[in-house]
C-alpha cells in the first residue's frame, strides 16, 4: 500500500495553486502525514522603466512581507490545527528550489497546479511542473483548476 508521510505543497498563490492545496491537504489528512507549503520568491530582477533599471529600495522586503502574508494563508487556521503544517519561503528559480526542498526534506509527494498555457507561453516561459516532474526525487501529483481549459503544446 502507497503511504505518505510527508507532502510538499509549491503554491505561487494562483487560484490554481488554491485549488492544489485543497488536494494535498484531502491528502494529509487522509495519510495523518506533515504538510510543507513552500512558496519561492523569483531571483532577484530589476524593474525596467525607460530603458533604465530601477529598483525601489524597499522592494524585496515588501515582497518577502506580501508573500509572508499570503503563504500564511494558503492553508485554513481549522486545517492548520488538525495537521502539521511548515510553512515555508524561499528565493530562487522555483523548479530548483521545489526540487532541493523535496530532496532534502525527504518528502514523499509533491504536490504542485499547473497552469495549462500555450504553446508560445511554454516555450519563452518554461513549465515549472513540467520541470518539477522531470526531476523530483519523489512522486509529483500535478492539478489542473477544473475551470481552466488545457492547451496542448
């Protein structure tokens, strides 16, 4: 029998990744396994206006707060208080760091949403479950929201 002990949720706070966290959470539950929500702040890129690179000097710690705030979020207080939920940020490539995470955590599934765009959209953008998929140390469940229409490469 598959048992999991312990489920990474990636979330970049989309509806999509709502929808995921409703999964992996069913999921927790089911198994009494540890939840991980791990959210990754982009590298760091300057804003561009007018050619010039401009950063407002506040702006990753607004960033890191902002996400500080929704990360908290993602999984209800009532759930919270059931399972064992860790919370978590980092910064980086986000494919990268859901992969170092899973591995050095030990966990047992990923569980990641996935956006379903275009074939140009995955082309200059890359896939982040695609990549998730290709190289995790572990299972990956992927899920698509039921409302978005899934567009073949």
């Amino acid at each position: 029998m598959v048992t999991f002990q312990r489920i990474l949720l990636a979330t970049d706070f989309s509806e999509t990744s709502a929808y995921a966290a409703e999964h992996a959470t069913l999921l927790a539950k089911t198994f009494g396994a540890a939840l991980h929500v791990l959210h990754v702040l982009e590298s760091e890129m300057p804003l561009m206006t007018d050619g010039l690179a401009y950063l407002p000097s506040n702006f990753y710690e607004e960033m890191e707060k902002s996400a500080a705030e929704q990360l908290e979020a993602v999984i209800p207080r009532e759930d919270r208080d059931k399972l064992a939920v860790t919370l978590v940020m980092r910064r980086g490539a986000p494919f990268l760091e859901i992969i170092h995470y899973a591995r050095d955590q030990h966990m047992d599934l990923i569980v990641l949403g996935t956006h379903g765009r275009g074939a140009l959209a995955h082309v200059f953008m890359g896939n982040i479950a695609e990549k998730v998929v290709r190289k995790a140390p572990c299972p990956v469940l992927t899920v698509r929201h039921p409302r978005h229409e899934f567009v073949m490469p």
